[in-house]
C-alpha cells in the first residue's frame, strides 16, 4: 500500500536528484564561461566550426541534457585549455622571543621617561618602527605583553601609556 509517507519519500528523492542533476550542468556552464573568459583575453586559438557549434545556446535541461563528463569529450577547447593557479603566499610568521620583548619594553620604557607625560600608540609605533622593532601587527597586542613585564608602564587613556615610576 503506498501512504502519504511513501509519497513524501519519493518526492523528496526526486527533488534530490534534480538537484544534484542541476549543479552539475551549473557546474558545466560555469566552467563553460571561463573558457569563453580565456578566449575572449587571449583570442590566440583559432575557432575551428566544430568548436562555433559548441558556442551555440544550450537548450533547457531535458532528458537530453549530457552529463559532464560526455560533454567534455564532446568539447574540443575543454581538452587544450589548462588552469595553473599558483598557491597564495603565505604571510610571514612574526617570531617573538624574550629577547626582543625585552629590547621594546627597554626602548619603551626610555621613550615615557624621556617624554615625561603621555605617549600616544601611534608615537610609540613609529619609534619601533625607526629603530626596526616593530615585529607584531597589533600595537595594543605589544603593549599588553610589555605591560606584563614592567607593571610600572600604564595604559591612563584610550591608546595613551605612560611611565608611573614605583618610587613616587
């Protein structure tokens, strides 16, 4: 007997499989425009008539539609046309040690004696930067790993530190 529940089923099924038909020939068509892209830029291949009739429309998906991969033996330009993408660059590790947490936090540290009132972070940032310390891409992130280590430098405002010296 074929209840409701069956109906459902099969109506489900039949839905999945249109759509696993339909992103495949998305996929095809897709894939199509980048040819015609690479052709369009590079207009060195000669069009032979065989591949103009595979530039025509296609028509709707129906039973005739092919599947992908009978229309790429079916498609000539598809066989000579090769992708090379080159990997993306990988950003460049920062590498933090001790040692140059240690030469900011001195430089630092000089920097708020000598100037005796507030500093501001981008001061900061651009006398790093000058002396070649400037190794991390958040100057907050910095601050923080130097306030650790010397609790005498304060963060008093929204991006302004100085230098309150325990002896006072």
């Amino acid at each position: 007997m074929f209840t409701e529940r069956d109906a459902i089923k099969q109506r489900l099924h039949d839905i999945n499989e249109e759509k696993t038909k339909l992103s495949k020939e998305s996929l095809f068509l897709l894939n199509r425009l980048r040819e015609l892209d690479n052709l369009e830029r590079n207009e060195k291949l000669p069009i032979t008539d065989e591949e103009k009739r595979t530039l025509e429309p296609i028509s709707t998906p129906t039973s005739e539609f092919r599947s992908l991969p009978e229309q790429q033996e079916k498609t000539p330009i598809l066989s000579k046309l090769t992708y090379s993408f080159e990997p993306r660059r990988q950003p460049q590790a920062y590498k933090q040690t001790e040692r140059d947490i240690e030469e900011v936090l001195e430089n630092i540290k000089t920097l708020l004696i000598q100037k005796g009132e507030p500093v501001s972070r981008k001061e900061i940032k651009e006398m790093l930067r000058e002396k070649g310390l400037l190794n991390w891409a958040s100057v907050d992130y910095m601050m923080k790993k130097v306030m650790k280590l010397d609790p005498s430098i304060k963060k008093i405002h929204r991006g302004f530190f100085e230098y309150a010296s325990s002896d006072v």
